[in-house]
C-alpha cells in the first residue's frame, strides 16, 4: 500500500486532452492523456499487446543496450512480470538496470525501465515519474545476490524531499523464493510501513521473470503471466517509454519521433 502512496504523492494533476500524445489514442488510450506541453512524456513511445511483450522484450530488454561494464549478473538480469502489483506498471526489465559490481547495486529508472498498461492512469503515472526523475537502488545483501533492500530517489529536488521522508517510515525489501529449478526467476517483494522497530507488512507481491539475461523465455512463469495478466489490463496495450533516437517500430509521445528521427 505504501507503494501505492508514494506514487499518489508523486502525481500531479493532468487535465488537457489531447489526442497526439497517444500513439493510438481511440484504441489504448481512452480519451484524455498526459500531453507534452502540460506534463512532457519521454520522447519515444511504443505500444504493443500482451502477446508481442515477449518478442518486443527481446529488443528493449535486451542487456546490450548497457556496457558490459555495468550489466547486471545473469541472476538478476531479465524482464520480470510484476504478479500481484496493484499499480499499471506490468513488467520490469532489470537488464537494462546500471549495475554498480563495488556496492552489489543495481539502479532501475523507473519510467523507462518499467512497462506500462496503455491507458490515462498508466500514461500519468508515467509521465509523473518521468518528471520527478523517480528511480530505485536495489542493494543487494551480498555476493549470494538472494536479498536485496529497494531505496526509491528523485533527481528532482521536490520529489527528492518527498521521496527521502517517505523511505524513512517504508521498507522494501525483495527477497528470492527458494527451491526452483531456475535460481532467480521468482523473488516475492514484501512492504512494510512504520518507524523503527515498529513495522507491518502491508502489502506483497511478487516478480516473475519471463525473459532471462540470454533473452530465453521461462516458459513457467510465461504462461501463467498469459493466463492471469489480462485480468488486470483486459484489452489494453502495453506501453514502454525512451528517450530518444526512437527505437526501430517505436512512436515518439506526439506522434514521429522528434528532431533524432525513427530508426528504421
């Protein structure tokens, strides 16, 4: 729940309409979204349905996008399913997290490292977090990489004050489930809210990986993500966001892809 809150407290009120700041505004959107001038989106967009997000994961979620140097360990490395998660974001690529080997931390930018259900509040909470430069630190117990602590931070003063006073009554902790036959490929992450020795669980869910770091698909995890996902997201598409230059079949927010231009 503390989750949830953060993110209210983050959000700041979008009430334009505009229909070019959605790729396919009549069908993923609904109507009123974030636009550019009241509340910029990053500058490219790419939307795409539940059954492309293994074939569209490959590419955006793929480890060679960051220098070798700061990839993160195969262990932790991936497109994880978010099971359970009350928010519209619906998966979370930690391959293209900047992993930090001297710390054991791994630093995820939530905007563009997460994906998220296509539609007003998927669209504003992203455009939110794009703004308040949102991120987590996932610092890792030890080398076992088997726990780690996730600190949320903003590169924007404001939310950096919101963001510090909250993390000082919330913990969130992310934890791997043991016993399975693919180390690493489920974690549970617990929430906890409250001061000092004083803390409640208040809210769980899990992260389920569905690509691994060679891009393979779990096919366990896979299968019930095309089993229960669509409860949550029904026929909405699925929406990951970049800056630019605009990846091969990516929109940019608005419509083209700004000054840098579509690959192609």
């Amino acid at each position: 729940m503390e989750t949830v809150l953060l993110r209210l407290l983050l959000l700041i009120p979008l009430t334009a309409r505009s229909d070019e700041s959605c790729a396919a505004a009549d069908a993923t959107c609904g109507g009123t979204v974030p636009t550019r001038g009241l509340l910029p989106l990053p500058e490219c967009e790419e939307d795409f349905e539940l059954k492309e997000l293994i074939e569209r994961g490959r590419r955006l979620c793929n480890p060679r996008h960051r220098p070798e140097a700061t990839r993160p360990p195969d262990k932790i490395a991936g497109l994880f399913w978010l099971k359970g998660l009350p928010l519209p974001d619906v998966a979370a690529c930690f391959s293209t997290g900047e992993w930090d080997a001297a710390t054991l931390t791994l630093k995820l930018i939530v905007w563009s490292d997460f994906y998220f259900k296509n539609d007003f509040m998927g669209r504003s909470v992203a455009a939110n977090l794009y703004q308040a430069g949102f991120y987590y630190l996932v610092k890792y117990k030890d080398e076992k990489l088997e726990e780690a602590d996730i600190k949320p931070g903003s590169e924007v003063p404001i939310a950096s004050t919101v963001v510090s006073a909250f993390g000082a009554i919330s913990d969130f902790p992310i934890l791997e489930q043991k016993g399975l036959s693919t180390p690493g490929s489920r974690w549970t992450r617990p929430s906890y809210f409250g001061v000092s020795d004083y803390k409640v669980l208040t809210s769980e869910y899990e992260a389920w990986k569905i690509l691994d770091a060679d891009l393979n698909v779990v096919t366990d995890n896979e299968q019930m993500m095309m089993k229960l996902l669509p409860r949550k997201i029904g026929e909405k598409h699925i929406v990951h966001f970049s800056n630019g230059p605009c990846a091969s079949h990516s929109l940019a927010s608005g419509g083209g892809c700004g000054t840098a231009g579509c690959e192609t």
